[in-house]
C-alpha cells in the first residue's frame, strides 16, 4: 500500500477504477430493486406435482381432481395442497357441512352461482357488529319450525322479492309420500338393488 501513496495518480485511477466498476459487478450479482410504486415480481412457481406423487392421504381429500390434476398450473396444484392439508385437520362434521356446501353450489346455475358471489361479497362488507346481528338473527329464524320459516319466506318475497342468500333456490323437496315423489328407476338399473 505505500508504493500507491507514493503514487497519488495511480492511486486516483485505481479509485475511480474500481468506483466505475462498483456498479456494473453489483449488477451482475443482485437484482436490480423494482422502480418506485411498483411491487416487486412474483416468486417462481412451485414445480408441478404429477398425481402419483402425492401422499395417499393428499389424492384421497383431492380425488375429484385426480383426471385433471396434471394440467393444472403449478400454483394452482400449491394452493389446492395447501386447502388439502387444511382440511385434514377440520372435524369431521365441519367436513360434511363443506361436502354439503359444494354438493349445493354444484348443482346451481351460472345466475345463481352470481347472486350467491354478491351476496358473499355483501356480506364480507359488513361491520363485526352488523354480522353478529345478521348471525344472531339467522339463528332465531333457524330455531323456528319449519311451518313459521315457510310463512316468513313466504311474507318476505310478497313485500321484497326473494331474500338475500335464496340465490333463486330450489324448493325443498316435498314430504314423502305427498304424491310428488320421483318415479322409481327402471327396474334393470343397477342403483335400483
């Protein structure tokens, strides 16, 4: 180091050298930080999963899945591992109640599917408060007998329209034996054994 001090010229290019090349190797090594206001870019996805490497347990809870699985995007296959693992852990009647769930939004149509959507989204944009009412509301009317929840319905939709959350729904099916009971199967159904 003392020959550079002895040298103050060489000294001056060797700072000036290594000041020119302090961001050129910075660049090289670290990625540049996103501009200003911008969010910085997604990390990559996660690499696919072919369906025979998932656990027993994982195929078992994502079975509905299995024929497509394989074509679904890396980050969606994540995010349906993660649901999976979630649900191992739920009790098992809040699993029947989300079975019960998904069975129902199956069988709605596109229009109902969208009422139920806003009103979701309606109801997230409630206040704590207001959902706790709208919750303690919702389970006086479910302790009601079914003979007085009808009558209300019945009374709502004369002076609004149908409710909140009917999504145009089905009418529950009529009491056995009231003579609207489906047909019996063809008797060479193998359902009808």
């Amino acid at each position: 180091m003392p020959a550079l001090c002895a040298r103050p010229g060489l000294a001056a290019a060797l700072a000036l050298l290594l000041a020119l090349a302090s961001p050129s190797v910075a660049a090289q090594t670290m990625p540049a930080p996103p501009p200003a206001g911008e969010s910085p870019p997604p990390p990559p996805p996660p690499p696919p999963r072919p369906w025979r490497a998932l656990s027993p347990a994982e195929q078992d809870v994502l079975a509905p899945l299995r024929d497509q699985w394989d074509s679904l995007p890396p980050r969606r296959q994540s995010r349906l591992l993660e649901r999976a693992q979630h649900w191992s852990t739920l009790p098992p009647e809040q699993r029947e109640r989300i079975r019960e769930r998904i069975e129902r939004w199956e069988h709605m149509t596109p229009e109902q599917r969208a009422t139920a959507h806003r009103n979701h989204q309606a109801f997230e944009r409630l206040s704590p408060e207001e959902r706790e009412r709208l919750h303690a509301a919702f389970e006086r009317f479910q302790q009601l007998p079914p003979e007085e929840r009808q009558r209300l319905r019945q009374a709502w939709r004369e002076r609004h329209g149908p409710p909140p959350g009917d999504h145009g729904a089905m009418p529950p099916p009529p009491p056995p034996g009231s003579g609207h009971d489906p047909p019996p199967p063809p008797p060479d159904d193998p359902a009808a054994d």
